[in-house]
C-alpha cells in the first residue's frame, strides 16, 4: 500500500498522522477484502482550503470535515471483480490500484473531536475510515446506506482499537 501524505497549514494534529492514516488504510482494505494493493493521496488541509474545494465540486459553500474523490466508478460497492479487465485503474509504475484522495480539514478534526467528546486521534481514524468506504464506492443518500455505512466505520475502527 502506497500513501502519500500532504499537510498544509500551520494547525498541526500533535499526531503521527502518517502512522495513523497507514494503520486505518490497511484495517479498511482488510475489512473489505480489496485483493489488490492500492494508492492513496491524503491531504490535510485548513477550513480555508476545503471550503473552497467543497464549494468548487459540490457547490456547497461552507467548510466540511472531509472530501473523497474515489478514482474507480463501482458497479457494486465494495466489489471488485470487474477490476480484472480494467487496467486504467493501475498505476502502470507500481501495479497499485489507484483508489483516489481524500482531503481532512484538520480544524473539523480539533473540533469536531471536542464536540463528540472524544479524542483527535479518534476522529482523525474515523474521517479515513469513513472517506475509504467512499473510495471503496459506499455512500450514505439514504438511511439504509447510512446504517451501514455506520457499522462498517464502527468495524473498521474496532479492528484498530481506535475507540471513543
């Protein structure tokens, strides 16, 4: 696995962010049997920065905590058998499956933490865990999608021991 690591801003997390960011990676392509490598870019950015990008590709103009942009476009989610005959989804350099980035807001992490009533290392575990379900091709629209959503992160983070 493959992850590449950019912060910007002078908040820091007072984490080992690129320690963390692996650990939770490989628990969620574990937990969701992905039977290939794959590459992630992770960018920790400001309020600032994310509110410009939530506004630029969802046209809504307020911060948010974190931003997938999956690279594979599922047929099923968290299914991927249809990957053997796609090879624009490989880095030709690595034969990694390039999964896609996520953007964090490190301020959403300080805050948001307190306001949950737990720890910044939890929810900056929880973020990935949560936008790596997105990369996987699960989403949240409806509450089914939610609940499940929901379990999986729980799963994901239990399997860490990354607990509230």
């Amino acid at each position: 696995m493959s992850l590449y690591l950019e912060e910007e801003g002078s908040t820091p997390l007072d984490l080992d962010c690129q320690q963390i960011a692996d650990t939770v990676i490989e628990a969620a392509l574990e937990y969701c049997e992905c039977p290939y490598e794959a590459e992630i870019n992770l960018l920790l950015t400001t309020n600032d920065a994310i509110c410009e990008m939530n506004q630029m590709y969802r046209q809504i103009d307020r911060p948010t905590d974190v931003l997938s942009f999956p690279m594979i476009e599922y047929v099923t989610a968290g299914e991927f058998d249809f990957l053997e005959e796609r090879e624009d989804c490989f880095n030709p350099e690595t034969g990694e499956l390039m999964l896609g980035d996520i953007v964090i807001s490190k301020d959403k992490v300080i805050t948001q933490a307190a306001e949950y009533g737990h720890s910044i290392k939890r929810e900056y575990a929880f973020l990935i865990a949560h936008s790596m379900l997105h990369l996987f091709g699960y989403d949240h629209i409806d509450n089914d999608d939610r609940h499940m959503m929901e379990d999986k992160q729980k799963e994901i983070l239990e399997k860490v021991q990354i607990l509230r």
